[in-house]
C-alpha cells in the first residue's frame, strides 16, 4: 500500500480504488439483471406454453372453463404478458378436439373490455376477477345459445355451470399460480394452496387429452409423472391426494378414463409409501399400484399400455434432479426437508437478529463513551490558580472599575493588590470575614474600599459555589447515563450471544432424546432444545400422558441426568387448555445447591414501618440474592430510602447488568433524586446455586457472618453508604460456602446492641456460636430475642437480620444407567 509522508493513502490511489469498487458494483448489478431476465423469459415461454393448453382443455365434451380464467388471473399477475397468454389461448382453442377459438376470443374480448372500465374508475383489483369471469362467460355463452339452432332448459342449465367453474377456476389459479412460479413469499405451503396447484397441473393435463406418442397417451404420462413427483417429494398422503385429483379432473375430460381416479390414487399411496427407498422404489410402488387395478378392470391389451405409460413416467422421474424433488418438499409441510428449511429460516432470522442487536450494543457503547467523556470534560476540577483568576476579575470588574485608584493598585502596586485579594478570598471560603474594626490594616491602608470588596466577593463566591452545584449535578447525572448506557450494552451483548448460541442446529440432539424416551416405551410429541451449556440446560418436551403417573419427573428426568451426565430435574410444567392438545414440560439443569432463609426484624419503639428493608430473590443464571437496607433514620422516609435502594439493585441484577455497576447506578439514582442529605446501607450476598461461590458487596454496611460449624467467621467492610458520594468504593469479598454453611446477615439495630463499651464483633460471635439450633428462622428468632433482652425488651432502633443455611441439593428422583443409551456430545458454545 502507497502511503505518502504523512501515512495516508494517496488523494489520486482513493480515487483509483473508489471508481475500481464503482465499476465492479456497476458489473454486479448488470449480471444481476441479466439473471433476473433470463429467469423471467423462462417463465414467461413456461406460462405461454400453459396457456396452449389450457385453451385446448375440454371437460364434459363440450365446457372450456380454463382459458378465461387463466387470462382475468395472469391479467392481474403478469401484465406484461397478457397479450402472449391471450394469443396462446386462442390458438390452443384452435387445435382443440372441437375447435372453438372465436368463443374463446369473444370471452377474452368481453372480459378485457370489463376490465378497462373498472381501471377507468380503478376499481380494477384481482379480487374482482372471479366476478368478472363469470360475467363474462355467462354473457358470451347466453349469446351462443341464442343464435343457436333450439333453446332448452339443458343448454341454460350447462351455461350456468360453465360459469361457475370459470368462477371456481379463477379463485383456484389465484392461489395456484404464485405457488408455480415461485414467487409466493412464505416459506411453507397451505394445504389449500397444494390442491390448487394440483388442479392447475390436472387442468394443464386436460389440454393434452388425444395426444398419442408411440402408442402411449400423452395425459396419463404426464398424471403419472406428477404423482410420482409429489409422492417422492411428499409421502402417501400428497401421493394419493394427487392421484386423486389428477384422476377426477381427467375423468370429466374423457368419460373412458373414469377408472384413472382409483387407480392414480392408489398408485400414489403406494408410491409415497416407499418413497424413502429412493426414486426406484417409489417408481416401483406406482408400477405395482398402476397394474393391480389395469390387470382388475382392463383387457389385456390396457394393462400392457397402463404398463408402458407408467414405465415412461418412471423413466422421466429417474431423469428428474434430486434438486427439483427436495424443492419441492421444502415447501411441503411435515416433511424433513421442510422441517430443515424451517431451521435454516429461523437460524437466519437469530442470525439478524443477534447482529443487529450486537450493532445496538455497539451504538449504546459508543454512547456511554460519548457521556463519560462529555461528563469528564464537565467535572468541576478546577485548580486554585483558575478560582483565583475568577475572583480576581470578578471583583475588580464590580469594585474596581470606577475607583479612581485603579490605576495605582493594579499598575504600581499589583503584586501587593493581588497578595491582598487572595487573603481576602481566603476568609470568604473559611467564612471568617473581619468586621469595620476587625478589618486587617494592611488591607484598609491599601484599599479605600476593602469592605465593599469583602462584600463583592462574598456575592461572587456564593454565585460560584451555586455554579458549581449544578455542575456537579449535570457531571453526575450524565456519568449516571453514561454508566446506565454502559450497563445496557452489556445486556444486548449478553443478549446478542444467547440468540447465537440458540441459533445453532440441535437436529441430532433432539432426535437422540426423542429415540432414547421412545426405547422407554413412552411417546412423545416432540423435542425442542432451548440450550445444552452446562449449568444452563433447558429441553422442552411435548407429551400427552395421562395425568397421575409423573413420567417427566419419574423417568424422563432421570433418563436426560444419564445421557447430559449432570442432574435435570422438571423446572415448569403447562397443561394444555385443549382436549388433545399436547402438555408441554421444561427440564433444566438442576441447582446443586440450595438456600434455606428465615427473616426477623422489628421497628424501633415497637412501630409498625421498619427503616430497613431486605430482599430475597433468584436474579437468573443459577443465582441467589440476599439483601438488607438500611435507611437513615427511622419510620417512612428511611423505609422509602432503603426500599428504594433494593427494589432498584433487584430490577438491574435480574436484568443482567453487572452487580457493581447496578450498585453504582442505585448509589447515583439515590444521589440525584433529592437534594436532601438521604442516604441508605446495602449488604448484598449473590449466591452461585451451582458451586456456592458467594460474592459479598457492602456499602456502608455492618459486617456479616458466616457459621461453619463451631466457627464463627466475619466478612466486613469500610466504606459509606450509598447516596452520599458520586464515586463510591464497592467492597467485593468472594467466599466458598460448604454445605452446612449458616450466612447470618443483620442491620446496624442488631449490631450495635451492645453499645460502644463492648468489642461488638466478638460479642456477635460469641452469640452466634451458642446457638444450639441449626434452623433459619429460629437463629434469626434467637438473635432478635437475645438484643432485645440485653436492652431489657426495649427496641431501641430498627432491627433486621436474615439468616440463609447452604445445602447440597438432593434430586427427587436419582439418575441411572439405561442399557442403550449414549453419552450426548454438546455442541460449542458460541462465544
């Protein structure tokens, strides 16, 4: 890379490699087109040829339905086309068993003309084309009947039921044609939408009725090669649905083939039913289902032709691509291929999903930066020497500006001017401003007017510490944003991982529980894997067992601990509101540990609101919060202040944000909500439920302990509680629990008891360590109790303790080996 002397690229090389990425874009976009031309010229020749057919079709010896409504549909879809489809149409007609073009063009001609009267008006919309269809059937055929030769309630009767097909017609290639061109959006197909498309194909095939080829006829080919095709793609049920259709529609065009409905219908059921043998298999299930029936209804000579035609349609699907059948069977519910394409949708969704959401972060992170930098740059850190430029020219603009001694003070004599001014500004900040007769006399001999001076700068000092009040208040409170935007990013980064790691493809998991759970003799509905990271596991299954056996907890828990090798256990179970429909159950990772709480307190005098607050809550991931507050003061407002604090850290733990920076945005929440002097104590206890690693957080906060048995442990911290300063220290103390393990957390009411002649942490130690009871509540009872006698039963402050035990948790039904069944391999867990 060229760079010049400043390390830049080159004005002349930017220019090169900007115009060499243009053209290379410009060359993109143009084969691009290319592409998108040529795929439309197919389509287009593939709807015209469509058209020749269609406008052949004959049903009933004497009813042509088809033409009409494919023009009014095409019309709609394909303007660009329409006088392509219309020639195509006539000329089919021509070449019909019985050639009928003028009708068709006259049918066309009426419906045309409809058409550009409602675009007059533009009420020309394609659900006004089955309407227009029949209008205009029913007026060219009425006209064909008058001129004609007799009148008779048959012919109006055939006429009437010529236009309600062309009606039905229409609706049916409205639904039809998308699907054949591809250009349909959604990623499946109704079932609706399959029949339409079958009974377009049948149509199509009506078109090549009398056509003979080397003995063979032409349409029963064709029928034959569908079924094949959609019974391949989609199993018995599309097999026989096809041969059905196929069957019925070339039925009504030759009455002979009346036994072709039975016959294709059977043939795809036993075609579909061996299709996982590959195109052989199923081509030998037609065959077999073909010849059965020709051999039961048909002379020898049928049965040789039915064998030959379903011969040459076996002989087209062996040269179809696999590529064309597994299209197919994408857009077919129920079958695998499908089912992939799903996954591969929804994997491509998380995919965006997890990058915009990642962008975000981004945006966020970027923000937080912009604020802290913004807060920075905003802090009130001015050093003395500004503070004294300020004051100096502050005053001397509002007392020295008209004195006449001006020029000798600040000219002759300035450095003995400001040596006085700076003493002067001195006793201003210690608030220690002499009186007339206190006045120094260095100051009244060299200024005339140093007790107006005084006063100046008395006024300017208080409009500075006013200034730098609210600036204060503008850097917290954009550091507070700057820390909450921070703390965002994190969690949509957190976020942007889950999606990934939830993204990826659980195919082979899914189906080695599901195979596992059915050796077990059990059925169910389906698997769904949310997550296989150790710790975090979450499978749902779907089952319809009746109720009072417990399968999920009894058999299927334990037979998920043996493959996954840790504990699982039902964490959420969800009747179904439905007769029929499927329960769905939640197996997750079970904890290895669990915390048993009790909870004493008492207000101070005995009243009912208690200045302390405490909270126990499961904040996600396998955690455990444990958490008192302590308000200033007593009653409401200490209530409001240490409620506050807590309700705030639970929301942003539960949210995911870190626990330092969530006390850091409490402690600034508190700081800015009012201009009071309130502040409140937090003691946070965050319990890992999988390892019992516990992390102790303390602002202001008495010490907790730790009983182990007949030792007595502290954890303790010094610093000042929240809401007093901006930048306050987090004390952090990480701790591994044993099970057994009592944490008995208290507030200052409980700890400062014994008063200040006593050693309180040992005299708390002592108490503790003869308590006789391992239970909770009754250590947190005790230890109420016992401070409320050494006071002689009176409350002398707000009271508070909550004692959590830590016990290995024992699963409700245990693991064991099942014969048969393999270890699961977890996939990576994306980073």
């Amino acid at each position: 890379m060229n760079k010049d002397n400043t390390g830049t690229i080159p004005v002349a090389e930017r220019t090169g490699r900007w115009q060499s990425a243009m053209a290379k874009g410009r060359e993109f976009v143009a084969a691009r087109r290319i592409v998108q031309a040529a795929m439309a010229k197919r389509w287009t020749f593939l709807l015209i040829a469509l058209g020749f057919l269609l406008g052949r079709a004959v049903i009933l010896e004497t009813l042509m339905p088809f033409a009409i409504a494919y023009f009014a549909v095409i019309y709609f879809m394909r303007r660009d086309i329409y006088p392509w489809i219309a020639i195509s149409l006539v000329a089919g007609g021509w070449f019909a068993v019985d050639p009928a073009p003028m009708w068709i063009a006259m049918e066309i001609a009426v419906l045309f003309l409809l058409l550009k009267g409602l675009e007059a008006y533009e009420k020309a919309e394609l659900s006004t084309a089955p309407i227009l269809v029949f209008a205009s059937m029913l007026l060219v055929q009425m006209f064909k009947v008058f001129i004609g030769s007799e009148l008779g309630w048959y012919k109006f009767m055939m006429v009437a039921v010529e236009a309600g097909l062309g009606f039905v017609l229409t609706l049916v290639f409205i639904q039809a044609i998308p699907v054949l061109t591809m250009t349909k959006k959604s990623a499946s197909l109704k079932n609706e939408e399959i029949i339409c498309l079958m009974i377009l194909l049948a149509s199509v095939m009506t078109g090549a009725v009398g056509w003979i080829v080397y003995g063979l006829s032409a349409e029963h080919v064709m029928s034959r090669y569908m079924l094949l095709l959609f019974a391949l793609a989609g199993g018995a049920p599309l097999g026989a649905s096809v041969g059905v259709v196929a069957g019925l529609i070339l039925s009504l065009a030759d009455f002979g083939a009346v036994v072709q409905m039975s016959l294709l219908a059977f043939a795809g059921l036993l075609a579909g039913l061996l299709r996982e043998g590959g195109k052989m298999a199923a081509a030998f299930g037609m065959l077999l289902g073909t010849s059965i029936l020709s051999i039961y209804v048909g002379s020898q000579a049928d049965v040789m032709s039915s064998t030959w035609e379903s011969v040459a349609a076996a002989t087209l699907l062996l040269l179809t691509p696999r590529s064309l059948i597994r299209m197919i069977s994408r857009y077919v519910p129920g079958t695998s291929e499908h089912v992939k394409s799903q996954h591969e949708y929804a994997k491509r969704v998380r995919e965006v999903t997890a990058q915009r959401v990642s962008q975000f972060s981004q945006v966020f992170q970027q923000l937080s930066l912009s604020f802290g930098s913004l807060g920075g740059s905003a802090a009130p850190a001015a050093n003395k020497e500004e503070e004294i430029n300020h004051f100096m020219n502050a005053v001397a603009e509002r007392s020295c500006a008209s004195c006449h001694r001006q020029k000798a003070c600040w000219d002759d004599k300035f450095f003995h001017t400001f040596k006085m001014m700076s003493e002067m500004m001195t006793a201003v900040e210690e608030e220690n401003i002499p009186s007339g007769k206190e006045m120094p006399r260095t100051w009244s001999s060299h200024c005339v007017k140093s007790s107006q001076v005084l006063l100046d700068m008395r006024r300017e000092y208080d409009l500075f510490q006013n200034n730098r009040h609210w600036k204060k208040q503008i850097h917290d409170s954009r550091q507070l944003v700057a820390d909450q935007l921070k703390g965002v990013s994190q969690v949509m980064e957190d976020l942007a991982k889950e999606i990934k790691r939830e993204g990826q493809t659980l195919h082979l998991q899914e189906e080695q529980i599901r195979e596992a759970v059915e050796g077990l003799g059990l059925s169910i509905q389906g698997v769904d894997i949310i997550s296989l990271e150790e710790g975090n596991v979450e499978i749902e299954v779907y089952h319809t067992f009746e109720r009072g056996y417990d399968e999920c907890r009894k058999i299927i828990a334990p037979l998920l601990s043996d493959i996954l090798g840790e504990h699982i256990a039902v964490k959420a179970e969800h009747d179904s509101d439905k007769n029929g429909e499927p329960a769905l159950v939640t197996f997750g990772s079970a904890k290895q540990y669990e915390v048993e709480t009790g909870i004493a307190g008492a207000a101070k005098g005995g009243e009912l609101l208690s200045g302390d607050s405490f909270s126990l809550v499961d904040i996600g991931n396998g955690k455990f919060a444990v958490a008192i507050s302590d308000g200033m003061g007593n009653g409401e407002r200490a209530r409001q202040e240490s409620s506050a604090a807590l309700s705030i850290l639970q929301q942003l733990l539960q949210s995911g944000i870190d626990e330092q920076l969530a006390v850091k945005s409490v402690n600034s929440v508190l700081l800015l909500r009012s201009s009071d002097e309130v502040f409140a104590t937090v003691d946070l206890a965050i319990v890992d439920l999988y390892t019992a690693q516990t992390t102790f957080m303390k602002i202001g906060s008495t010490p907790s302990f730790i009983k182990r048995g007949k030792e007595v442990i502290p954890v303790t911290a010094h610093n000042l509680p929240i809401g007093i300063l901006q930048d306050i220290d987090v004390d952090f103390v990480s701790m591994q629990l044993l099970p057994g393990d009592t944490l008995i957390m208290m507030s200052d009411g409980i700890y400062d008891a014994p008063g200040h002649t006593v050693n309180k942490e040992l005299w708390m130690k002592r108490v503790i360590g003869e308590m006789a009871t391992d239970d909770p509540q009754e250590m947190a009872d005790t230890l109420l109790e016992r401070v409320i006698r050494y006071h002689n039963g009176e409350i002398v402050d707000d009271m508070t303790v909550v004692v959590s035990r830590i016990d290995k948790h024992l699963p409700e039904w245990t693991s064991f080996r099942f014969p048969g069944v393999t270890r699961m391999e977890r996939p990576r867990t994306v980073s």
